[in-house]
C-alpha cells in the first residue's frame, strides 16, 4: 500500500508566484516588472526557479522510492528528462511561430528578431537540427535544455546527496568553479555558449536538492546563530539593494546570469534565509492558503512555463505596436493583468485536463506528472495542502 504523499504549498506558492514572474519580466513595458527582484538584487526569478526544481525533485524521488523503490525513481526522472525535452521543442516552436505571425503581419517589433523567424525562414533544415542538439535554444526555451540534464541526473544525485550531503556540496561547488571551462565545451551554434551553462546553474539545483533532503532543524531558528544569521541576510538584501538603486548605473554582463557569477549566489543566499524564516513561522503559509490560484499555477509548473512565454511574446508585442501611450504605467498594467490572468487560466485547463485524464484512466493521481520541475507534489510538508 501507497504511504500518504503531502505537498507543501509554500513550495507550490512560490513556484506559482515565479512563474508569473517570469512572463511578467518579458514583457516590454511591464508595470509590475519595476518591482521585481532583478530590480533590488543580484540575482532574479531564474535562481529561485532553479532552486525549487531541485528542492522539488529530491521530494519527488524520495516519495517515489519509498512508494515503488528507487529502481523506479530513477526511471521516472529518465522519462521526466524526456518529456522536459518536447516541452522545449513545444516552446521553440511557439517562439518561431510567434515570428513568423509578426512578420506575416508586418509589425515593427524587436520581437521580430528575439523570435529568431528570419534566421528559421533562411534555414529551416539545419536550424531544426541545431535545436533539436541544443546547438541552438529559441528565445525563452534556453532555461529548458539545462532541466534536460538535471531531470536526467536527479535521479542519481539525490540517493547520493541523501548518503553524503557534504561531498555532494563540495563536488557540485568544484563543478559550478570549473564552469566557465567547461561550458564552452556544449554544442553551440552560437560563439557565446549556452544562455544559462548548466555547469554552473547545477550548483543551485544541488543546493535545493540538499535544502530538502537536510533541512535545517526548527529548533534552530530560535538559536542566537539563526538570529545573527537574519540580521546578516537583512543587511546584505539592503546593501545590495542600495547598490542596484543607487551605485549601479550600467546593466551586468550577461556572463554573470550565464555562469551564475558568485555574486547573484550570495545575494540569492541572504534572501533564501530570509525566505526559510518566513516560511518556518508560518506567514507564507497563510498567504498562500489565501491564494490558490497561484499556488496552482506552481502545481501546473510545465504547461504555465510553455504558456507563459508564449503570452509575454503577445502582450509584448501588443504593447510596442500599440503607439506610445499617454499613460504608460496603466497601459503597462493592464498588460500584465492579462498576462496574469493568461497564466492562471492555463493552470485552471492544465488542472482540469489533468483530472479528467487521471478519471479516464481509473488510476492514481501519482502517476500523472505535469510540473517542469519534476513534481512538486510529492513534496513532502507537515500538513497537507487543502485542495
């Protein structure tokens, strides 16, 4: 007999909420992307997008392994590594067909060329190739050939992150280190590399991974070390704050997202804390029990991803076609409460759809999976969400 499988709604609200914080942060003229995180710190959505994925993944293998063996585990997360992959096809696909639309049209929009239409339209045989060997990755499919690999790997890792954490940390630290050298070496038809190497973005994937199979003691938190330690987050969010409103005049080079440069680590880091006292006090529990819209939209993780970025193409485009407007910040808003209320939309269907199928086929809600980042329902908490 199956043991209980719980999920922890902190974690679902969280992906929910990152999610649509990704299509928001797309969109040219955003209103709400003013106040996201890229704007007061040093590291952004994609580091909270990672983190979670492995927080949920090592959920996902340990409720797996201890319902069906770790046998089975480690084939689910082979069979996740693939479905990830015609997700980032489906994605590709959506941003080529996003061009070739605004072409047909002829608007006057960047987007033309983000899409990467023009380039398909000249070769289309050898671009499908390339996209389909990762040497090319679509505008906002980039993210998805990385989870390709951690999906594929998940199911290795985590048995061995369980047994030797410390190890574990200190290989992925020598690895996330050697980065910049090895990300080179991944098939590229561009000179630049990958956008995100997963060489160096693995390095937070382990450290969600690690964050749930060795959480931190409740007792801990009430600790004066724990207190020291708040007082230290607090401090650097606010310095690096100051420094994104005040000091930083220039935008940072890409290389530093691209290789998860040391600074966004620790700036993720201190927020992170921040974040694990919330939650352990159980504020973010109670917003999110008032929110499950978005928690949902964390539960529908993959089809919101592939939505979502085809939707901030659309609103983007619409809002630079649309002329310049008298007011700017309401246009600006109103495109993001579309964006917000495409995505919602997306998981209510996703949902749905998902309860239909689990009802054709006589089975248990288990063996259907639809999140990217590999299950965050069988993340275990201390009470289960209410659905």
């Amino acid at each position: 007999m199956m043991t209980p499988i719980r999920r922890s709604i902190e974690v679902d609200f969280l992906r929910g909420v990152v999610l649509i914080v990704i299509a928001l942060d797309h969109i040219y003229g955003s209103s709400l992307a003013k106040f996201m995180l890229h704007n007061y710190a040093f590291c952004d959505a994609a580091e909270v997008f990672v983190f979670l994925g492995g927080y949920a993944s090592a959920a996902a293998y340990a409720a797996i392994e201890a319902n069906r063996g770790g046998r089975a585990a480690t084939m689910r997360f082979l069979s996740r590594g693939m479905q990830i992959y015609r997700a980032y096809w489906l994605t590709a696909v959506l941003m080529l067909a996003s061009g070739a639309i605004i072409a047909a049209l002829r608007l006057r929009t960047p987007m033309l060329a983000e899409s990467e239409w023009p380039l398909f339209a000249a070769q289309p045989w050898s671009m499908m190739r390339d996209i389909a060997l990762f040497r090319h990755q679509p505008y906002l499919s980039a993210v998805l050939p990385m989870y390709v690999f951690f999906a594929l790997g998940a199911g290795v890792a985590a048995p061995y992150a369980r047994r030797a954490p410390i190890v574990t940390l200190f290989g992925s630290l020598g690895v996330w280190l050697l980065a910049p050298v090895l990300g080179p070496l991944l098939p590229s038809a561009r000179g630049g590399g990958w956008g995100f190497n997963p060489f160096a973005w693995q390095f937070m994937f382990v450290c969600g991974m690690l964050a749930r199979l060795h959480p931190v003691p409740p007792a801990f938190y009430a600790s004066c070390t724990a207190r020291e330690l708040t007082r230290i987050a607090i401090g650097t969010a606010l310095g690096f704050a100051f420094s994104k409103l005040v000091l930083q005049t220039q935008p940072m080079p890409g290389i530093m997202k691209q290789n998860l440069a040391p600074l966004r680590v620790v700036s993720f880091a201190a927020l992170a804390w921040l974040v694990a006292v919330v939650v352990q006090r159980g504020w973010l529990r109670a917003l999110a029990s008032r929110m499950r819209d978005v928690v949902n939209v964390g539960q529908q993780g993959m089809p919101c991803f592939v939505a979502g970025a085809f939707i901030s193409i659309v609103i983007d485009t619409a809002l630079r076609v649309s002329g310049p407007h008298r007011m700017p910040f309401v246009a600006g808003l109103c495109g993001d409460a579309l964006a917000i209320g495409a995505v919602i939309a997306t998981a209510r269907l996703a949902r749905a759809l998902k309860r239909r199928t689990v009802a054709t086929r006589g089975g248990p809600a288990i063996a259907v999976w639809t999140d990217v980042d590999d299950a965050a329902r069988y993340t275990a908490c201390t009470s289960p969400a209410r659905e």
